[in-house]
C-alpha cells in the first residue's frame, strides 16, 4: 500500500482462486488488483477498483512464479491458522 499524498491510498494486489473441493490454485484464474481510496470527512472511501487477468501472454515463466508465490502464502497463512488453535 503506498499514500501518494494525503488523504489518498493506493492498494497493489495479486489474488488466485483455490476451486470449491481442490487444494491448488486455479493458474488461469490469478488476477492483479487495484484499489484507490480518499479520505474525506475522516472516512476512507474506494474511489477505484480494478480487476484483470494475470495471463502474462507469452510470458508463461512469470505466470508460473506469480502461482508459486500465491501457493506459499496461503501455506504460510494456513499455518498460521493452525497454530493459533
């Protein structure tokens, strides 16, 4: 997340899919997001969302690292899930 100026934030984010009954994720599904909030009258407010597809045409080695990457953080978060019961 970064805040260009104040009272602005801009949020960066790459998100996949894990199918209802699978324990993978869904390459095909991994999208990068976008979400720009103001401030005004001390609340935050989205003024932007934006959703597209991580298909990295013809780029299948960053494809694949952007998959690698989402697997180990849901690992590293299901461990934590499991370790705080």
């Amino acid at each position: 997340m970064s805040f260009p100026s104040a009272g602005v934030a801009i949020l960066h984010a790459v998100a996949g899919m894990v199918p209802p009954g699978k324990r993978q994720i869904k390459a095909e599904n991994n999208a990068v997001q976008i979400v720009a909030a103001v401030k005004r009258d001390g609340q935050w407010r989205i003024a932007l969302y934006q959703k597209t597809p991580a298909r990295f045409d013809g780029r299948p080695a960053l494809a694949a690292d952007l998959t690698g990457e989402l697997e180990r953080a849901m690992a590293a978060r299901a461990e934590e899930l499991f370790e705080s019961r």
